[in-house]
C-alpha cells in the first residue's frame, strides 16, 4: 500500500466502518501453483470475541476455493471513492497528476464453515442486502428444496483477521488553495468524483482550521 503518513488510517473503527459501507471486496490468494487468484465478493464484517472476522462464500470447487484450501491465508480488498486528480488543476501545474481514493486492506487466515454454519450465514446475509422485508428473495420465504440444492454448489468461508491497513488518500497533502481548485474541479465531473469530494469536505476543517 502507498502508505505516506498523511494518508494512512489507524483507526481501527474507521477501518470497519468502511469495510461495512463497501461490503463488496475483493478477495485474493495464492494457489498451490503461486498463481494468485481473486474474486468479488460481498462479505459479512462482525466483531467477535475481541477478533474482526469477514464471512462470505464461494462455489465449490473453483481456482479460488482451491487456492483458499492451499494457502490458508487471505486478502480482501474493499474499496471506496475515487477519482483521477489532473495536475492542471493545481496553481502550480508543475506537479505530478494523481489519483484520490480510499480503500481497506484486510488479511488473516481462512476456515471452511460446516452446511449449517453456511445456511446461518445465507441467511444473514441475504437479510442484511434484502433491506424489503416483504421481498420474495429473503432466505426465510426461499423453498426449502430450492436453498437446499442450491447451496450445495457453494462453500462458506471465515477470514479472522491478524493485519488490516487503511489509506485514505484525498489530497491531505495540498495546501488550502490547491485543496479547494481539486474540490471545484471534481463538482463538474460524474457521481463518482462527487463522492469523492464529499470526503474531502469532511475533512477540510480539520486540515485548515484557520478557516472562517
């Protein structure tokens, strides 16, 4: 990670905040063959008995199942806001264009769950993505027979957590002026980098606080 201390999150509440806001991650390992493998997946973020631990699942028997079972270890990625930050921008434009962006690193080692565990899981996590509590796709108004076949094609996973990173990079490290020319450049642009100035905002007081 780019972890220049102006943009590097220690807070560990910040951290699983954010990888709850982003659910979506993406999780890496390496195979037995050192081939690394990934996929997008959405997890499940729970504090239990003092450990951070990610809950998610894949289909059985894949690249990345096998590589879960070979390395034993695994990164997820969650990943926020972003933007591409044009040195024209900037009063002095004899700078280096960047990138702007937040994100979580996360790794520890893995464990399989048992059927029951999966279901319990399924459940959970449906529950808390199927926010109509009306909705036909919620796990309790799913067929039995239908849960029943279909999560045999898939495998629960645990990732108990022994490393998370975070790196926060919103132009911390811009003067007031050149802060404020970034934020009016990114408002013309698309949802995406209007995201991005919200957390730059947020951030502002405590960056500048001589500010009227």
């Amino acid at each position: 990670m780019y972890k220049m201390p102006y943009y590097t999150v220690t807070d560990n509440a910040i951290l699983v905040d954010f990888m709850k806001q982003y659910p979506f991650a993406i999780i890496t390992a390496n195979g037995k063959d050192g081939v690394p493998v990934a996929s997008h997946i959405p997890l499940l973020v729970k504090e239990r008995e003092g450990n951070l631990v990610l809950q998610g699942h894949i289909m059985r028997k894949t690249d990345h199942h096998i590589a879960l079972e070979t390395a034993q270890k695994a990164l997820a990625v969650f990943s926020g806001p972003h933007a591409y930050i044009s040195a024209s921008w900037y009063a002095d434009p004899l700078s280096a264009s960047t990138w702007n962006y937040m994100t979580v690193h996360a790794s520890g080692n893995v464990r399989f769950t048992e059927h029951e565990e999966l279901l319990e899981m399924l459940k959970e996590l449906t529950a808390h993505f199927e926010a109509a509590p009306l909705s036909p796709a919620r796990y309790e108004l799913l067929p039995e027979e239908y849960v029943a076949r279909l999560s045999k094609a898939i495998i629960g996973f645990e990732i108990v957590i022994d490393k998370i990173e975070g790196v926060f990079k919103l132009s911390q490290n811009k003067d007031q002026v050149n802060y404020e020319r970034i934020i009016d450049q990114l408002m013309q642009q698309d949802s995406e980098a209007q995201a991005v100035v919200i957390q730059m905002q947020k951030r502002k007081a405590g960056l500048f606080p001589s500010e009227k």
